[in-house]
C-alpha cells in the first residue's frame, strides 16, 4: 500500500507559504480555552483526582520530574516536564520557566510535530497559572495555529520519514481536537485520522511488528497510536477498527520479545528520543505503554507487563483510567511462550513466562523498511539470549548517528551475533541511513512445541562476493521438559554455507557486560552477575581460533551502546575459521545454572559426509539428531 498524498503534506514548509493570520478565530479560541479545554483534552492534564494520585501513589516517579537538568533532555519535553512539576505542586516558578521554554520556540519548524505536542500539554497544564495571561494565551495559540498551518500546507515535500508522518499527524489532531474554533480544524482533524489510519496499515505488519525493524521506532508508533485512540475517545470521534487491532499486535510483539526481566532487547536503531515522557523512564522500558493499554483495552496480560499501575495512566485517561487497570486481574499471557512473526521477520523461543525463564530472538526478517532500509541494520540471523532471566547475548545498540566510523560499526555484520564471511558485511552502508542493496532473506520452517522449537531461515546478502555464499541458520531450542532430574534446557545453532572456493568464517557472540573467558577449546564460558553462565562451543568439521575481544578501538570490536550516545566496552567472542564451501558449524549454548567451572560432558556426532548432525550427553545421558526434516531427541 503506498502512502496517501495527506501524508506527505505533513512535513514542515517554509513560513512564506501561510496564508494570513486570523486573529478572530485565534481570539476565540483563546476565550473558551480556561473552559472548554479539560473537556476535550486527556483526563489527567485537568483531572484533579488524578493528579492528586499522581502526588500520592506515584510520588516517586513524579517527584524528580522538575529536577532534571536542561540540558540533558530536548527543549520540548524540557517544558512540558516543567508544566507536569507546576500542575503537581502549583509552583509558579515552574510555570514561568515553562512558559519561557514555550515562547523561546517562535518558528523552528526542525520538530513541528513534536512541539506542538508539548504546546497542547504545556498550555493545557498552566491553564490555572497566573502567569499565562490573556495576552500570553493568545500569542501561544496564533503559534500552535501558524506551525499547524505549517505541517498541513499542500504544496510540502512528498516524501518523510515514516516516523515523522505519523508523528505530524497526531499534532494535527491535538491541534483540531484542542482548538476547534480555528477555520482550519475540521479539515486538518479528517486530514490527521486519514493518515493515521492509512498509515497504521502502511506501517504495522499484519502480526504487529512495525516495517522500520526497530524497537525504538516500534515504541514511537505505539506512543501516537496509544495517544490517539485515547484521545479520540475522550471526544468521541470514530476510528476504524484496524487502528485498535494493529495497536494490540504492537503490544503483543513487544510482550514477545520482552526479556523475562522485563526489559525490551535492542533492534534496530534508536535516537535515544520518545514521543512525550510522561514520566521518567529507561528508553526501552515499555512497562507505562503495557500499564495504559491495559486500562484502554481491559487486557489483564498487558496489567502483568506493566507489573502494576504506572503514572501514564493517570496523565493520558485520569483517575477513570486508574479504576479501570486496577479492576483487572493481571495475568500472564495464555498463549504459547515461543512465537514466530513472519510478516515482521522475527522468532522468540522462550522456556515459559517466569523471571527466571530461558529467552532467545532470532531476526529472520528484513533489512529496515521496504523503502529503504532505513533504521534497520545488518544484522540478518542474528541471535539474542538470555539465560535464567539475564539477557547474555545481545544487541549492540545503536551509538550514534554523526560519526561515520562508529555509525557503520554498530550497524554492521561484524557488531552481531551472527556469521560474518570474508571480513565484510551483509550490505554495505550508503550514507546515515541507507544501504547499497537490499539482501533477501527467507523464513524456511518454523514450528514449536512443548518439547522443542524450530526455526530455519536463509539469506544472500553475501551473493555479490567474488564467490557468492548463502548462509542457511537453523536454531533449535531443547526444552527442559525433565528439568526435576536435572536435563537442562540449551540450544543448537546450525550454520550451513553454501558455495564454492575457500573463505574466511567469522562466527560472533556479542555479549552484555558479562565475564567471558576461553575454556578447554573449543569452549567458552559466559558468567552473568548472578552467577548462572552460559558454556558455547562450536563443533566445526575444520580447525577454529579462538579470541574475546572488548573496547578494542582499531579496528573496533568489543562495544555495546547502552543508550544513545553512550559507549561501553563489553565481550565479543569470536570464532574464525578458514574453510572450503560448502561447510557446516554446529553450535552448542548451554545454560548452567551452577556456574560450573568445567564445561559439560559432550561430544558431536557426524552424518556419513562427514558433517555435525547431532550430540551425545554424558550426564544424564540423552543423544539429540537433526536433518532437514525432523529433530530426535532419545533420553535414556
């Protein structure tokens, strides 16, 4: 589906364009603002019973909102946080600085969108300033009204990021939805519900999984989704059902691929930004998105995420939205714990729903979006894990986006957990965002059960070496279906390269800030800071070297960004070997619960052309065997 013309009018134009200002709407919208504006807008920017829980049962999440340095958050949200600090305290220190903030904006049209969301809140907020005059109240609303003028101009670009489409369109309709009275509104309100509709459908796969292949970008679209159906109820206004139901698939995914301490893993790239923070939280921590959906669509699995009532309940549908979540029974979901998202491109195995669980993503899907590639990285059968609950092997991150020489690293081949071959990159980077070509991958087979999970995929982005190579991934999850007689859960990975002619195979393992040291070779032990580890060892047809590399800064290897803009030396584990194709590696990851100091009582065994197609273990004895059609698993 291609994006609608009214999209592409969303995307800030030069001030020469704007018709005449209309002091005569923007005076009476102004006039009926004190009054009619908790009416139309969320409950909990005019709810008194909710900000007096916001005081007492969130005292702690809200009590630093007006503490937090200027210089360490973006303008916008710098003066919305200090409205959030007024209405909670009626501090009219707080108040002042804010609308200090809001009048400093003028005509930067570099955020349009974002702005006029802070606008809406901020003035909403000061409404009982003293500070917020007549005067004062209607230069803000001739700014909201020129910068809406700004972002629904007819002759804007046509083309924006997908982010900032849908970005600029929930500003239209707080815009329309706050200020009626303008001329405009009515027409920007269908504008901003065309778009966000037809873009939800754009931009949301079928299984949830937003086209961008990024968990930041993911958390942006559930943000102006979960804003706008709030907001729309709130005023009545009708949205087509699909709008709700790709806004629960979102939510579904993100509870997928949700780590069993509660963190959300990386994908992708991330800005370090969202949308509006109502309250001060890790990037990827969704638990305030779990915590509003569930009071928005009554879901008692969505209460469990959240792991109990959140301040964006409060802000965004007030004390009714806080009745509503604590009325449900939160429970984990009823579903299977492993899932697959093919439209997305993505496989969870996870061993249950428990904190202490055994999780692993699998990317099986895309390089970004379909247009681009933008925001998606190179990073095609990567794998991320986590062993009792502690994430061990994980995303890189995303850094930086300015500097070129750290910008490719993280989003390179070489920065994942996956297979590098002959030193370069799936894709090569072409610019910030885009890429030279657009690999294909292919989802061969998934399939799950209570004992074991499946999942087989390919893809070609090394088909433009001199010698083409294909690298086919299967991993497969053993459940612990015996765990009281002590068989633990594990996975093998099987990498198939096909080909010809011989070449250099890099297998990687980017892990969190754990300890990782060179066992008996080919083992390597992984001790997270909770004492479980996680022994690897590959079982190759060929010779391997071994090395862990960390905060090496040439060429760089060894780096996790926690956050953007932050640097962390962290263990990369890497595996070389030099090959003739086709060739297979099978590799072992076994969760030890014991932290033993030696690794595990195991040996391959090999088909009759000589490749690893299976193990035998010692203690207890049990042998696993694979092939293309089926995995045995024999416990004595």
């Amino acid at each position: 589906m291609s994006t609608p013309p009214l999209a592409s009018d969303l995307v800030p134009v030069p001030a020469a364009v704007l018709p005449a200002a209309a002091p005569d709407d923007v005076l009476i919208a102004a006039q009926n603002f004190f009054a009619a504006a908790p009416q139309r807008f969320f409950d909990g920017a005019s709810d008194r019973a909710a900000l007096a829980i916001l005081k007492e049962r969130f005292a702690e999440q809200c009590g630093g909102l007006a503490e937090v340095p200027p210089d360490t958050t973006r303008r916008d949200h710098r003066a919305f946080q200090l409205a959030q600090a007024y209405a909670l305290t009626g501090d009219e220190r707080y108040a002042t600085r804010s609308l200090s903030a809001v009048e400093e904006w003028g005509a930067d049209t570099s955020s349009a969108g974002l702005q006029l969301l802070a606008w809406c809140w901020s003035l909403v907020l000061l409404r009982q300033s003293s500070g917020l005059t007549t005067p004062r109240l209607c230069a803000a609303t001739e700014a909201i009204r020129q910068q809406a003028l700004r972002l629904a101009a007819h002759d804007a670009q046509w083309s924006a990021p997908a982010a900032t489409v849908i970005v600029n369109a929930l500003a239209l309709f707080y815009v329309a939805t706050l200020f009626p009275e303008f001329r405009e509104s009515r027409r920007w309100r269908d504008m901003a519900v065309r778009v966000l509709v037809a873009e939800c459908e754009r931009q949301v796969h079928e299984d949830g999984v937003h086209f961008e292949q990024s968990t930041c970008f993911q958390f942006y679209c559930v943000d102006v989704y979960l804003h706008f159906l709030v907001l729309a109820t709130r005023n009545r206004i009708e949205v087509p059902p699909i709008v709700r139901e790709r806004l629960q698939r979102m939510l579904e995914f993100v509870l997928a691929i949700r780590t069993p301490d509660g963190t959300v893993p990386s994908i992708g790239d991330s800005d370090g930004g969202s949308l509006l923070p109502l309250t001060s939280r890790p990037l990827l921590d969704a638990r305030g998105r779990f915590a509003a959906a569930a009071a928005l669509f009554g879901r008692p699995d969505f209460a469990w995420a959240a792991g109990g009532a959140a301040p964006e309940i409060a802000w965004l549908m007030g004390a009714r939205g806080l009745r509503d979540f604590d009325e449900l029974r939160p429970a984990a979901p009823t579903a299977s714990a492993s899932r697959a998202f093919p439209s997305g491109g993505y496989a969870i195995m996870r061993s249950g729903w428990d904190r202490g669980a055994h999780h692993m993503l699998v990317d099986v899907g895309p390089l970004g979006c379909p247009v681009s590639g933008a925001h998606g990285h190179a990073d095609l059968l990567s794998i991320q894990c986590a062993i009792f609950g502690d994430a061990v092997i994980v995303d890189p991150g995303t850094h930086c986006y300015r500097d070129s020489r750290w910008r490719d690293f993280f989003r390179s081949t070489a920065a994942h957990s996956t297979v590098v071959v002959d030193g370069v990159s799936q894709v090569e980077p072409s610019g910030v965002f885009g890429w030279n070509r657009r690999p294909r991958v292919r989802l061969r087979e998934w399939h799950s059960t209570a004992d074991v999970d499946f999942i087989d995929a390919e893809h070609d982005g090394y088909a433009t070496l001199p010698q083409p190579v294909t690298h086919r991934r299967r991993v497969i999850f053993i459940k612990a279906s015996d765990a009281a007689q002590g068989t633990p859960a594990y996975w093998i990975v099987v990498d198939d390269l096909s080909g010809s002619g011989r070449h250099d195979i890099e297998l990687r393992f980017q892990f969190a800030a754990d300890t990782v040291t060179l066992g008996p070779h080919p083992w390597a032990r992984a001790k997270t800071a909770r004492g479980h580890c996680l022994w690897i060892s590959p079982f190759p047809s060929a010779p391997a070297q071994a090395a862990v590399k960390c905060g090496e800064p040439a060429p760089i290897c060894g780096w996790i960004a926690p956050d953007f803009t932050r640097l962390s030396p962290a263990p990369m584990l890497i595996y070389t070997f030099a090959v003739a194709l086709p060739w297979r590696i099978v590799t072992l990851l076994l969760p030890d619960r014991q932290g033993l100091s030696t690794p595990p009582g195991v040996r391959p065994i090999y088909d009759t052309g000589g490749l690893p197609h299976g193990f035998v273990f010692e203690r207890p004895r049990r042998l696993v065997r694979f092939d293309d059609r089926a995995v045995v698993v024999e416990r004595d």
